[in-house]
C-alpha cells in the first residue's frame, strides 16, 4: 500500500540531484569530459616533471619560492586535486549531491588559475615559453571542460 507519488519520493530524496531518466543520458558524457579533464592535469604533471627548467624558473622565481616550498607547494595542489577528485567520482556514480559537488569542482581550478595569472602573465609574461603555454591552455581546457559538466547537470 504505497501512497507516495514519483513527485514525492523525488521531494524526499534531496540527495538525488538529477533526474534517472535523465542521468541515464547525461552519465557517460559527463565521464568522458571528467576523465578528459583528469587526462588533461596529468599532462601537466607530466610536463612539470619533464621540463621544469623551462616552466618553474620562469613562472615560481617571481613569486620568490625556493626549492622546498615549491615541491611541497605542487604536492598540497596535487592532494587537494586527488581528493576532490575522489569526492567528484563518487557524486558522479552515486549521483549524490551532484550539483554542489561540480560547482565546488568548477570553482577551485577557477581560484588555482586566478592566484597563478599574476605569476604567469604580470610577472613573466615577456619570458614565457611554449611549455608554460601549453601548461596554461590545458588548466583553460579543464575549466572548460568542467562548466559544461556544470552545465549539464543544472539544466
């Protein structure tokens, strides 16, 4: 004997932020674009590793970090990243508190690249290299990439 409409049981379930007909046809292409994302910032790891002569002189020296303070400047990013990551996986397969989780996703790379813009163009813009360029547009692809996951999911 269950009296409770489909409107009800959605009002009661407020942890539940899209719709299952719709998530069904969202999922996938929000997990593509997540996993580009994902691809995309170990790129840029991948790239610090590989040439840092070309991108840390040039974008950290102006912020007047030595050695120490950058790695372990490099290694909380990297934490907060993993688990933002994690907490973003699971609101994508649970569809949990999808909404607050993508917003939170879109605005921490959104700060990241803000604090890093008057390193990267006011300090050094005239010294700016390839790399540090490639790195740059990768974390503007990632917040791209992120809005319209956002998006996705708001509509």
């Amino acid at each position: 004997m269950n009296n409770i409409s489909e409107e009800e049981l959605l009002a009661l379930q407020t942890h539940v932020e899209v719709e299952t007909s719709r998530w069904q046809k969202l999922k996938k292409r929000i997990l593509i674009r997540t996993l580009v994302v994902m691809a995309l910032i170990l790129f840029r790891v991948i790239l610090l590793k590989v040439y840092p002569q070309n991108y840390l002189p040039i974008v950290f020296d102006s912020a007047g970090l030595d050695a120490a303070e950058l790695a372990g400047l490099i290694t909380a990013r990297l934490l907060v990243g993993l688990g933002l990551a994690g907490v973003y996986f699971y609101a994508l397969l649970t569809n949990s508190y999808l909404r607050s989780v993508s917003i939170i996703a879109l605005i921490i790379p959104i700060a990241l690249i803000w604090g890093d813009l008057q390193m990267f163009f006011l300090s050094s813009f005239p010294d700016f290299t390839l790399i540090a360029s490639i790195s740059f547009g990768f974390r503007l692809m990632a917040i791209y990439l992120l809005a319209l996951n956002y998006l996705d999911i708001r509509r």
